[in-house]
C-alpha cells in the first residue's frame, strides 16, 4: 500500500525541497518550510543514521531505537522520508532525480562531501538551473578550519556565548544542547527564502554558505563591537544586568520554584517597594539607581528571603499588577501549560506510529493569513519510499519491487 | 575582490522596509538589510531613546549603546514625530509605499494613533506589518511588560543554564532579543512568499516568548516523552545518557577554559583516544585510560562513577595546557573541542578574518570608523553585507 502524501497547503506549497545531512542546523531550516506547506523530502540511510535518531535521549519510553528519539521527532514534523544508499550508483542517480524536480536541496554534510557523491550544487545547477542550494557547517565552506568537524554544543562555546553565561567566580555554565545550530536554522531560513525570491528574479539558481559559527557571531554582535570599541572584554555577571537593579532570579515556595523580578528606574522601585511593604523595602537608600546598585548583594539577599515564603504564580501576578517586571522561571513542564504559549498553540500535538502523541514546537510566529501547522509527525526511516518514487517519480512497481530487493533502499 | 560590496545583487534589493522598533525588533530589520532589503528607520525628535541602553561605547565624538549600533547598521534613518498628526500622516503616506513596517510597541498602540494594521491594510493591501512583542499581540499576557530576564525565564531558557547550587541564571549579554529578531526575520520572509502568490500583506505577529522555544532544543521533550525536568548543571552537559551521567563539557586550562567532552560513536572515539594519547605523549594518561576500549565504550550507557574516573585525570592535565595549545592539538589529534572564547578570542579567529565577517563603518555619535560582524551571507561564493569588509590581511 502506498503511503498517500499529505495535502500541502500554505505560502511554500510550491516549494519541493531535498533534504540530506542530520542534527539541527539543516533539518530544521526544512522543519520551518515544511510547516509553511512546502514538500521537504528527507534522503536518509539506515547504513549512516541521523545522529538525531540515535545518540540524543529521550526515547519514548526511555528506551533508545531509532523510530523513538524525541529529538528527530521535533526536527522533522511534516517531512517525508526517502532511505536511499548514496554509495550505490542506483540510490544516487534517483537522488538526482529528487533534486531534478526541486527548488530547493538544504545539506549539511562536511564541505565536498555532496561533490564527491555527485550531488553537490554546481553538478545539480547544470541539471536544474533554479536550484538553491543551502550548504550549512560549523564553520563556512573556505578558510582554514572549513573542514574542522564539530560538535554545535562546542560551537557555542567557541562563539562566545559559554563565556558569558554564569557566575563571576565560578566556571562557565553550558547552553542546553546545541543552542548555535537554531541560530543558524533562523539565518538559513531567511536566505533560502531569499534565494528564492532571486531565483525569481533572475532565473538563476544560486549555492548559499552558511557558517554557523558566523550566525553566532551576529548573536555575540553588541559584545564584540564593545571589544572593537573600547578593548572591553565583556563576562559573566549571574543575573546581574547594566540597564536594571534589582534584576535577579529569586526563590519561591517549593523545590526549584523561581521567578524573575528586574526594576528599570526608580519609579518602578517605589512601586514594589509599596507592594512588599515591608520595612527595609522602605529604607531612602534604595530609593535611587545608585544606592541599589552600591548595595546590591544585600538587596538580593532581602528580596529572596521575601520571594522565599510566597507561592510563585501568585508573586509574579501581585508583581505585573504593580507594574513591576516579572515572570516565572518557567521549567519544562510548566511551558506546556504557560498560558501565552498555550494561547499561541506554540505545542503542537501529533500521533506517530512509534512514538504515539507527542508534542512538537510549531512556528514561534503566526502568519494569520497563511498559518503554519504541524500537521504529522516525523517520517520514519523510508516511510514514504513507494509514494515517493512510484507516486513522485514514476518508478513502476516492477521496478519499485526490483529495489526493494537490491541494497538501493537500505 | 575585499572592499567590493555587492549591493546591487542582494536577493531582495528593490523592497522596502520602515523600521519603527525598539531593542526587541531592531535584529529584524538589520536581517532584511542584510538580505538587501532598504530599511528605513524612523526616530522619534530627540533620536531613539535605545541609544542610551547600556553598555555603550564611546569614541571622540560621544557614545552610543553597542546593541543599537550592532543592530541598526545599515539602516538610514528618518526623524519623524508619530505624537503628531502631521508626522502620523507622513508616515501614512511612506507606508504606502513600501512593502514592510516593522514595530515592537504595546500590542494596540498603533491602533490608538490611528496607525494601525486596519488602516496600514487599507492603503496599502500588498504592506506586510510584523510585529515584535514580548508575549504577541493577543492572548493573556498580550501587553504584559517583559525585559531580557523575564523572556528568557517564561520562555524556558533560564530554568537550564545556571550552577545547581545557586539559583537559575540567564546569559549576561540578552540573548531573547536576537531570538525574537531572527525568528521575526523568518516569518516576514515567509509572508512575503505568500504575497508574492496572492498580492495581499499580512500582520506577522511574533511573539518573544514562543521565540525561545527553539532555543531550547529538545528540553521540553524530556518532560513530554518522561514527565522529566532537566535540572542545570553548570559546565555539564545532562541528556546524553540513559544513567543520568552528567559529561563534563567545561575544562579550566592555564589561561581560560576549553570544551570537550567524551563521545560516542566513530568521531567521539577518535576524539577520545586522541585526548589519551595527547595526555600519554606528556606523561600524564593513567593506565585505566590507557588501557580503555574504546571500540565498545558507549556514552549512552556508561555509569556516573566510570565517567568521574575518567574525567578526573582528564581535568589535571588539561590544567596544564593554553587555549592555543589545545585547538593546535584537537586539529592535529582529531578531537572534538574548541576553546571557551571571550569577545577578544573570536575578534582575532583566523576563520572569521579568512571568510571576511568582519565590516567598518563610520559612525558619526562616535566620530570614528567601527568594525562589527557582517558578512554572514555568501552567495555563490560572493560575500553579502551592508558594509564593506575589512580585509583578512589588515587584521
């Protein structure tokens, strides 16, 4: 039975994309599109797996398998999957056949991989010459660490921003997970979509480089032209911040229950001050910018012994009541049922035949008139081989069955 | 050839932009811009108050805030007061002529000025508006004040960042004020594909919160797939074993930090056995490590006790190594890592200077020429930018 392909519909529906490569920096630049309604097909292999499927818990049920990794599963909503063995001759020449019919191919191998198979975009541009092809890699496809490979949670480091996260006297603290990777996702997004637009234009294809390195950096921006400027090397402060004080993560009642307070000038002091309403709250010292920040570590201590007796939902109401800035210090549980996000329907829930119903971040902005969606969930391995080759390219079933019985489909 | 700015073939060179907004959406503009987009900035009388927002640099002429500078480069700016019904009628009148407004005010705000998405619609029905506010323009907390903090901590990302001893911390340069700009850069592009197939704008509404979840990966997964809340662990990377052991990812060696961890898979194995014979050149691989197989070693499932072992000889040679020292030996030892950088780290990369990220700009509230990251986009190997780079060879 063919698997039927989903209705596309959407603003990209004319969009047919070719996916190769794994993690996050490419697959979810084609989550983004797919969402929007364009047709992303993902090439992938049994014989080299996406490390997204296999080495990154959770697994549904806390039990690894490649069908089961929530990882895959947020990265690649909406797609269909095409396993084809790229070191066979059969499984490259229906790659390009896949690439032939598309507008956009998006890969993040290492710099020369998709030449040495064959595919890499000047080869495919002479065969479809309104490709866009986005190349995404830790570092850029020339200069002199072009070929460096690297992890994206080291990335991060090197970028900057490990540095500037934690504590003044101790080592930095780590970004959860790869944080650079969806960096360069937003940034190659926007230049496929304009790639696209010139494509348009011109009638020309084109071969984007996008460094995720360099993405970061842009996200480093005000510390770097700091440094440019006037030789300061900025670090880590806790939550210290140069516009506001107090400007800090307090405690709540509970285990690891927390909010966030931050006071922008002085009139927003006076009104939490007539909201905490007790005595030291009071004293003249704290009334002005500069006698916060001379006593700050005692202000923090005060303000926590306050927070610590009250319950975190209602402080941070009493608190925005007041009009004073603040928010929960939402955890991973909590985000499922933040009333904004929920409002936003920022989760979405989809079925998948392994995994059943699980939740998937949909797009972070809402087009009213061309809404995305997460309409199902991530493909598994091939799932869509027949409908993509026999409904798509036209494979008979003679010759469909023929593969299946060869190394082409592994 | 360097110095060469290749204006005139950016994608999306011909449209037009006004840029209404504060911090929260300044990112959104500079993207278009950088994608060749003409991005007009209007400034309230008296310049935008951003220009204050600290930390500001300062040159001969005066100071300016660095995250305005950062994010308006390449924009050209335009006085005009909205608190007047002259000034509301004039930018009526750009409006109509452009193809995006871009704001950050209160959801409704423009409305009560008579400025508004309905009547931006009706003069102009091909005008895309995006909106850039902490929480979006409807929903509970529609209008509900937020800086940095606030963002980083409704939207997720405090709660995993931080040592767990000490309360949660949010990065010290803002962070959600880049993930709502990028994210609304996406969005826009998007509306834009829509109205080159319709002819109609839209309101891109993007909301900053909901921008974090990227940001966040696959944390969220952890409490949907197993009611789990991925606690902080300070330079430990948490997630990566079914045990529950923390990799250590953080290292101090003599001038600064470095990162690596012990991997799995074909490359993680390399790297790890790079590292062992890195430490034995020097004397300083104890035999349990030496003799470790590496071939069958899983990260997945190695226990906590097995990998504070392993580390621990790892942390005491480490001390004895430099930043250089460390990236020479990962490249010539295959070892997943790179250094911790500080702002003066990435401003001399040999990588950065090679692909020519780096533009100078005069800018006159300094009186001086400054140098800031640019040239993120090539095309057909051709470096895009607002500004032209500084050559690799003047670095």
């Amino acid at each position: 039975m063919i698997a039927s392909l989903p209705d596309r519909k959407g603003p990209l529906s004319e969009v047919h994309v070719v996916e190769f490569g794994g993690y996050g920096a490419g697959p979810a630049v084609g989550k983004s599109l797919a969402e929007h309604g364009a047709e992303v097909i993902r090439v992938e292999s049994m014989l080299r797996l996406d490390g997204f499927r296999t080495n990154y818990p959770p697994y549904t049920g806390n039990v690894p398998g490649v069908e089961r990794a929530a990882m895959f599963a947020i990265t690649n909503d909406n797609k269909l999957s095409v396993s084809l063995n790229l070191k066979s001759d059969k499984g490259r020449e229906l790659a390009i056949r896949l690439i032939e019919r598309a507008e956009v191919v998006v890969e993040n191998f290492t710099p020369g991989a998709m030449d040495r198979l064959g595919l890499g975009h000047d080869a495919m541009v002479a065969r479809n010459p309104k490709l866009v092809t986005l190349s995404t890699c830790n570092q850029g496809r020339t200069g002199p660490q072009a070929k460096r490979a690297g992890f994206g949670s080291h990335l991060t480091s090197l970028s900057g921003f490990t540095e500037l996260t934690g504590w003044p006297d101790r080592q930095p603290s780590l970004l959860w997970g790869p944080y650079i990777d969806y960096i360069a996702v937003a940034y190659g997004a926007v230049a496929v979509l304009a790639g696209l637009e010139q494509v348009r234009r011109t009638g020309a294809g084109c071969h984007i480089d996008l460094s995720q390195y360099e993405t970061g950096v842009q996200f480093m921006a005000p510390a770097l032209v700091r440094y440019f400027a006037n030789g300061e090397v900025m670090d880590r402060q806790g939550n210290r911040d140069e516009n506001a004080v107090p400007h800090g993560v307090f405690p709540c009642v509970g285990e690891q229950r927390w909010c966030a307070i931050s006071i922008h000038d002085d009139a927003e002091w006076s009104r939490f001050a007539s909201e905490v309403g007790e005595p030291w709250a009071k004293e003249p010292e704290f009334t002005t910018v500069g006698g916060r920040r001379e006593k700050e570590d005692r202000l923090e201590e005060l303000i926590a012994t306050w927070t610590s007796t009250q319950l975190r939902e209602t402080l941070v109401e009493r608190m925005r009541r007041a009009g004073v800035h603040s928010a929960p210090v939402n955890d991973m549980g909590d985000l499922y049922c933040d009333p904004q996000l929920t409002f936003r329907n920022s989760f979405q829930r989809v079925d998948h035949p392994v995994m059943g119903m699980h939740a998937v971040p949909g797009p972070p902005y809402i087009l009213p008139e061309s809404p995305g969606k997460v309409t199902h969930g991530a493909p598994m391995v091939g799932q869509h081989n027949e409908a993509v080759l026999c409904g798509i390219l036209g494979l008979s079933n003679a010759e469909f069955e023929e593969l299946e019985k060869s190394d082409v489909l592994e | 050839m360097a110095g060469s700015v290749e204006q005139n073939s950016a994608p999306l060179s011909g449209l037009r932009a006004l840029d209404l907004t504060g911090e929260l959406g300044w990112l959104l503009g500079r993207i278009l811009a950088d994608v060749g987009v003409e991005v007009q900035k209007l400034d309230p009388p008296g310049g935008d108050p951003g220009r204050n927002l600290a930390p500001v640099i300062e040159g001969p002429a005066g100071t300016i805030s660095a995250a305005w500078v950062a994010y308006n480069m390449g924009k050209s700016r335009l006085d005009l007061d909205l608190g007047t019904s002259e000034g509301r009628e004039r930018f009526l009148d750009l409006a109509s002529e452009v193809d995006f407004v871009l704001e950050s005010e209160e959801p409704g705000i423009l409305d009560s000025f008579g400025i508004g998405w309905d009547e931006l619609h009706k003069r102009n029905p091909a005008l895309i508006l995006t909106s850039v506010t902490p929480y979006g323009q409807d929903g509970p907390l529609a209008g509900t004040p937020a800086s940095d903090i606030e963002l980083m901590s409704a939207g997720g990302a405090v709660w995993l960042t931080g040592d767990a001893d000490r309360p949660p911390v949010r990065m010290t340069l803002p962070q959600s004020v880049c993930w709502a700009g990028s994210y609304a850069a996406v969005g826009t592009m998007i509306a834009y594909h829509h109205r080159q197939m319709t002819g109609q704008g839209q309101h891109v509404d993007m909301a900053a919160q909901a921008g974090l979840l990227p940001a966040l990966v696959h944390a969220p997964s952890f409490f949907d797939l197993l009611g789990e809340n991925p606690l902080r662990a300070g330079g430990y990377l948490v997630g990566r074993n079914i045990n529950g052991a923390a990799m250590r990812n953080i290292w101090p060696c003599r001038d600064g930090y470095v990162t690596w961890a012990i991997y799995g898979g074909a490359a993680g194995r390399q790297s790890n056995r790079g590292m062992v014979e890195w430490m034995d050149d020097n004397g300083m691989a104890p035999e349990s490590l030496k003799n470790m197989d590496w071939s069958t070693f899983d990260v997945a499932t190695v226990t906590l006790a097995e990998v504070s072992e392993m580390e621990s000889a790892i942390a005491a040679f480490l001390e004895t190594v430099t930043k250089a020292e460390f990236l020479e030996q990962a490249d010539v030892r295959r070892m997943l890592g790179y250094v911790v950088s500080t702002a003066a780290d990435i401003a001399v990369d040999d990588q950065l200077a090679a692909r020519e990220v780096w533009s100078e700009e005069f800018v006159p509230e300094l009186g001086e020429t400054l140098r800031f990251p640019d040239g993120w986009l090539r095309i057909d190997g051709l470096r895009q930018g607002v500004a032209s780079p500084v050559s690799g060879g003047e670095q």
